[in-house]
C-alpha cells in the first residue's frame, strides 16, 4: 500500500501535572474526574471520525501507520484509560500490525504499570520532554525533574524494551549559556553514542504572550526568571551548536528541527506533517488534514477543554490546488531532503512550478538554498532564515 495514503493519527492529551512557564500548548492540571471525563469524550470523537469526514468532503483512509499521544503529558493516564482509547481506534481504523507508536511523556512521570500496557498496547516510540539535561534551567522553567533522572529514565525505557527512545531540548532558556549547552548536547551525543537515543528535537524558545515566561519577558519583568532568558542571537548559536555536534554523534539532521540515527529512526509520523500525508486529530487543539485529491481541508478543534467538551464547531480551513502547492513547497524545505521539483510538476502542474522558478534561482545565487538535479533545499544558512526564505517564496507564487 502506497505509505502516503496511509493515515497518521494525533490523540492530545492535555494534562500536566505543573505547567512550564514556557508553555504556550493548550494544556493544564487536571483532576481524575476530569481526565476521565475527557477520555470519554475522546472516544466519542473518535467514533465520530467517519462522519466528520463525509461532512466535510474529504477522503479518510482507514489504515493507520502512525499514531502519536501527544500533550501536555499522555503517560499520566491510567492503564485503563489507555486501553480504552486504543480499543475506540481499532474499532474505527485498521491499525498497521508494524505501526510507529509514540508516546509523548515527562521524565520521571511513567509508572512502571502505565509503561507496560502502552507497549501491550503497541507503544514502541517514546518522546521525552527533557528541554535540558542542567539542573538550574529545568527548575527555572517548572521541570520536575533532574538530568541525572533524564539520563536514568532514559536507560529505563531502553532496558524495558522501548524500540525508539527521543529527547526534545530547547536553545534559549533562562541562564543557559553555551558551555551549559554544551553539557546537554553531550549527555545527547554520549547516550546516542550508547545506543541508547535515536532521535533528538532541538527547538528555539518561543518567547510570546501565551505563556508566562513570554508575557514576562515581553513586559521586562524578572518572575518566573525572564531576566535569565539569553539574547537570540545566543539562542541561535546554540542551535547551530547542535547542528554540528548531533549529527557528529550519529544523530543526523533530517529536519529543521529534527535529529536521528540513520537509516530507519526518524519519526514517520512527523514526516507525515512535512510530505502532507493525511493526519486526523482528536482531542482539545487537535488539527488534522485530510486531502481531496491534490487539495486537502485542514481542521481543528477548540483549543480549551471547556470548548471542546461543549462541542465548538471545529475551525476548517479550505485548501485549494494553489494553497496545496505553497504547503508542499514550504513544508517540503523544512526537511533536509527538500522538495523535488519534478514530483511537484507532476502534482500540480508546470505552470505552477514555472512561477517561482526565478525566485529559486535567485536564492540559490543568494546562498539560501542550493539545487541538485531537479531536488531544491535549504542551506546551512538559509535554515537559519527559513521563514524569511518562505515568506518570500510564498510572496512569489501568490
């Protein structure tokens, strides 16, 4: 069966058990009743999928070869609750026997029942929230746990059998410097050297006013240590950091953000964002795209609990061929690959492809991106300024 037709699945699962101050995802605290509460509807969502695809027109494959828990912190439910919300998918979708499965989860914060029915249940992909492996900036931000616990979970989750085990960090947190960079990229390369990492996400710190950090920041203020937040152009050195000791330690860039062990280790479900393979989400902030042919509708749901368990119409988005094009254009240069040109004719036509050919050229001569045969990409430099270079391209084909 042809990989992009198969579907991805998003669940979200927005409960933490304390909130970052960095964070800007629809997550909180939440009770036991609530959490039940929400797994119920969940499930019901879940079993709504197919007609929530025929009223909006758009095709919904039944096979699934990817499914992702993500949050807020999914390994807080209870076994049970797992269960059930696997049992609702498999009774609406056929579920590739070799699936990636992947749980998002917090150091410290799977319990040993928890993590042997997610991998009963299939789970062979676990995603940890470590952002840095220094005490002082996991405490600065509301982290739980420590980097010799990140380390220790880490070896756990091997030990038990996890096929796939990813850490995500984050460039710019308050009081990083760059030696204490240094440290976490690492613990990164000796754990990955190790066999015990294969992937890694390395991220800049968002600094806006859906978080507490970020309004902090923004006012001038010093609580929840805004004062501690570096200057960006450190941040970015940072992550240009990590973008030569990664893939020196086996973990090879694949994606603006993205690190693995190659071949075969990188996230087939991300990957489905980027090559705008058909997703569906469910839960509180879910979005999902579901194609029409080369077109596709995007939708998402309520960001807030309260929203969500009202039943707050989804927010569609119609994606025309033209609209199509510009996604596979940019999305597609997010990855290291970049985009082909011939596969893009092929889909959308040559005139579209035609309209922003000079733009191309252009930032080939400029150094943004460089071209090999009929396959575009971004350079080292052109990553650095990859929305800039998207906004332009983007400027052209509209």
């Amino acid at each position: 069966m042809d990989v992009e037709k198969q579907l991805g699945v998003y669940v979200s699962v927005p409960f933490c058990r304390a909130k970052c101050s960095f964070c800007n995802f629809a997550s909180g605290v939440g009770t036991a009743a609530t959490i039940e509460r929400y797994v119920r509807l969940l499930c019901e969502e879940i079993d709504r999928a197919g007609a929530t695809a025929e009223r909006l027109g758009a095709e919904l494959p039944r096979a699934v070869d990817t499914v992702y828990f993500g949050g807020g912190t999914p390994s807080l439910l209870r076994p049970e609750q797992l269960g059930r919300i696997f049992a609702a998918l498999r009774r609406r979708f056929e579920v590739d026997e070799y699936a990636e499965i992947t749980l998002e989860a917090a150091p410290g914060q799977i319990e040993d029942d928890v993590l042997q029915e997610a991998m009963a249940l299939g789970v062979n992909r676990v995603s940890l929230g470590v952002q840095s492996f220094v005490d002082r900036e996991c405490a600065a931000v509301g982290r739980l746990h420590t980097g010799e616990a990140c380390v220790a979970e880490i070896r756990r989750l091997r030990a038990a059998g996890v096929a796939e085990v990813g850490v995500d960090l984050i460039a710019g947190l308050p009081y990083q410097t760059e030696a204490s960079w240094e440290e976490s990229l690492g613990v990164v390369a000796e754990l990955a050297a190790e066999g015990q990492l294969s992937h890694a996400s390395v991220y800049l710190l968002e600094v806006d006013d859906d978080s507490r950090l970020g309004q902090e920041v923004m006012a001038g203020g010093t609580r929840f240590h805004a004062h501690g937040v570096p200057q960006e152009e450190l941040a970015v050195g940072l992550y240009e950091r990590a973008c030569a000791v990664l893939p020196a330690a086996g973990l090879e860039q694949y994606e603006i953000s993205n690190f693995a062990r190659r071949p075969g280790h990188a996230s087939r479900h991300n990957l489905k964002y980027w090559s705008r393979a058909p997703y569906i989400g469910f839960g509180v902030d879910a979005h999902s795209m579901l194609r029409r042919g080369a077109a596709a509708v995007r939708f998402a749901n309520a960001d807030s609990l309260e929203a969500y368990a009202a039943g707050t119409d989804r927010e569609v988005t119609e994606v025309d061929l033209d609209a199509a094009f510009e996604e596979a254009l940019f999305l597609g240069l997010r990855r290291n690959a970049g985009v082909d040109l011939a596969a893009l004719r092929a889909e959308f036509g040559t005139a579209r492809v035609a309209g922003c050919t000079d733009a191309l050229r252009e930032m080939v001569g400029g150094g943004m991106l460089r071209q090999e045969g009929e396959r575009v990409m971004l350079t080292d430099r052109g990553r650095m300024v990859s929305n800039e270079v998207f906004g332009e391209l983007l400027r052209v084909v509209v």
